[in-house]
C-alpha cells in the first residue's frame, strides 16, 4: 500500500488548519437553533470584534470572501451612485467588476501589477468632489495576486477627510495577519474570508460595519436577500443566524479564534513579519528577483519573478518532488511569477522547508551554486531568530 503523500500547502488560500481545529470540525453536527450553537456563536462574535480591534458588530456569512465584499456594496449603495476603485492586481479587477455589475460609476484608481496604489490619487479626487458625489471607497488591503500590501491606514485618512464616501476594504488576506485597526482607522466595511489568517477550511466569510455604514444601509436601493446585512444583523440579537449556517465551520472558527487569542495580536502580527522577511530576504539570496517592493511586501504572500524558467513546471517539480504546493501567477503574470503563501497556522519549519525545497530545484534545474543555498537558510535563520 502506498504511503499518503502530505502536501504542504505553502499558497496564500486554503491555508493549514492546526489539529485542534480539524478536530473541532469533526465534531457531530448540533441544531443551528439550539441553545448550544448559540453559545458559539456567542464566543465567536466576541472574539471575532477582538481579532477585527471593533468595537462594532463583525457579522458572519456561509460564502467565501466575496461574498463578504459584495454585501458591503450592495448594502451600502445605490443604483447609479460614484464610487472609487483601486486596482492594482487581480482582486482589485474583480471589485471593479462587481461594481459594474451593479450599475455603479466606477472612478478607477490604477497602479502597476507589482506597486502599490499611491494614496496621493484617491486624496486628490477625494478633494475635488466638493459635491460629495463619491459615495465609497473601494479596494484591497494585501493584493494577493502580486504580493502587495497598499496603505490602508492612510488611503483611509483621506477618505475620512471626505467626510462623505464609506471605505469598503477587502481584508481577506490581511485580518489575521498583519494591523488592521478598524475602529482607529474608521474603517467602514472590513471584508475578509476564512481559509486565509483564521486557519479554517473555505466556506465562512465575515463582514465588519461601522455607524457610519449602517446609517448608508437605509437608503441602499440595491437588490439583497440572502446577503441582506440587516437580517444578519437582527439574527446576532440572539445569538443566532437567518439562514443554515455552517455549523461545524462555526466549531472550528471558535477552536481557532481561541488559539489566536491564545497567541495574542501583537505575537501574531510579529510572526507573520519574520515569516515575510525570511522569504523575501532567503529568495533574494538564491538570484531570484521579488515582484513587489520590499517595503510593500505583503505578510501573507511572497511573489518572486521567473524570467529565465517557467514558473508552472517550476511549481510542478516543486510539488512533485517535495510535496509543498505553491501558487502561480494570474492572467498574464501565469508561468512568470510564483507565489509562496505564508499566511496562518504556518510555523518556522515550514518556511525553512519552502526555501530549502526553492533552492534545492534551482540547485538541481540551473546553475545555482551550493553556497546560494546555504546563504539563503543563514539569512531566514537571522529574520526567524529576531
């Protein structure tokens, strides 16, 4: 009989999901209307305003991340209202898109696949629409596609200078990862999904919303049932849900958000930060070219550049060989980048594995010299010893 292969999942989603998890998520199944579930529910929407640093309602959804986005903007909008949309990678194409779909006007605020937006053009919009026609603010905190985190904090400044426009943040690879301090900030809708920094499978989604937003969702004429946030709303009263949740989804969430509370914020953000810098830093090492600035590096993806091989059958072997899955590019960066995910239950060994297997291929398909190996894992060893 063969021996099961054990993939390492190394890609920014499904993430690892730790033991304590998986066995909460074998549990039997329990009345999504008994007083037991609405115990979890309870300890889930307590711990769910911690790991969010709000003091508001974060309301849970059956859907991925998406899902999560598209009920902040239909419950917020209007048919025909101004919104503004960053783009500069993969998802913010897609916010793009649904916005479109829903008869916005999209004002579109672009940067380079790679590079992060410049905060300085949503400000100098923001400040010329003295009619306050712009209504939100739409974009992705850590663009997962490219590796690049943008300046949420202060994108967020000058949306608040406004005064007017609601920010709708996708925040799925970014809660659970790095600060994303929704009430300081005066975030208005946090979006982010489960199998990224929460260490649970696909299949939940969570939403934040502040006074602000609420107040918005009174005159939002957009079409919503089951994304309909005010019946989310209402359910949490008491401790409960408006549809079938997904109850052994809601065991595991509670199991992992107990752990993160275990670990603590700062604990969690800090690993998430030697785990970055040990990539990037062990990557640069073995010759490779990193997509994204170092100084806009996302602390959930490490995008590294390919120009002299094919990222695809670099990933194949990678798998084949070591049995750690690693993700590719999209649209046109597919077979010139590859994506290392270092987001949740990810421990040192991990990294210390991916660099080792990078290396080891590039050692074994080019001209890469034994040293650059032993360079690299000396360099991560510093960013994972600090």
């Amino acid at each position: 009989m063969a021996i099961q292969k054990k993939l390492s999942l190394m890609i920014p989603g499904p993430t690892p999901v730790p033991e304590r998890v998986l066995q909460a998520l074998g549990s039997h199944p329990i009345g999504h209307r008994s007083k037991d579930f609405q115990n979890i529910v309870s300890s889930t929407s307590e711990n769910l305003k911690w790991l969010h640093q709000t003091q508001n309602d974060v309301l849970t959804i059956t859907g991925s991340g998406t899902a999560a986005m598209e009920a902040g903007i239909i419950n917020t909008l209007s048919k025909g209202d101004t919104v503004i949309c960053g783009e500069n990678g993969k998802f913010g194409e897609r916010w793009v898109k649904v916005a479109n779909s829903f008869g916005l006007k999209v004002i579109t605020i672009k940067a380079e696949w790679g590079k992060p937006l410049n905060p300085n053009d949503f400000k100098e919009i923001l400040e010329k629409d003295h009619k306050k026609e712009i209504k939100a603010v739409i974009l992705t905190h850590s663009e997962t596609s490219t590796g690049v985190i943008n300046d949420l904090e202060k994108i967020s400044s000058y949306i608040q200078n406004h005064n007017h426009a609601l920010s709708i943040v996708d925040c799925v690879t970014s809660i659970g990862a790095c600060n994303v301090a929704t009430d300081d900030w005066k975030l208005d809708i946090v979006a982010s999904g489960s199998q990224k920094g929460y260490m649970i499978p696909p299949g939940l989604s969570f939403v934040s919303v502040s006074d602000k937003a609420w107040k918005a969702c009174e005159t939002s004429d957009l079409p919503k049932f089951y994304l309909d946030l005010k019946s989310y709303k209402k359910s949490l009263l008491s401790d409960s849900n408006p549809f079938t949740p997904a109850v052994n989804l809601f065991f595991a969430l509670d199991e992992a958000l107990k752990m993160m509370r275990e670990e603590g914020l700062q604990n969690i953000f800090a690993r998430h930060e030697r785990h970055k810098r040990a990539i990037s830093y062990a990557m640069q090492a073995l010759d490779l070219k990193l997509f994204a600035k170092d100084n806009h590096l996302s602390p959930s993806v490490t995008a590294i550049e390919t120009k002299s091989f094919d990222a695809e059958l670099f990933r194949k072997l990678i798998k084949e060989k070591y049995d750690i899955l690693l993700a590719g590019g999209q649209d046109h960066l597919k077979g010139k980048i590859f994506r290392i995910g270092h987001l949740g239950y990810i421990n040192d060994k991990d990294i210390i594995s991916v660099i080792s297997a990078v290396g080891l291929t590039l050692i074994e398909e080019s001209n890469l010299s034994n040293d650059s190996l032993g360079k690299a894992l000396k360099k991560a060893k510093a960013c994972l010893m600090q």
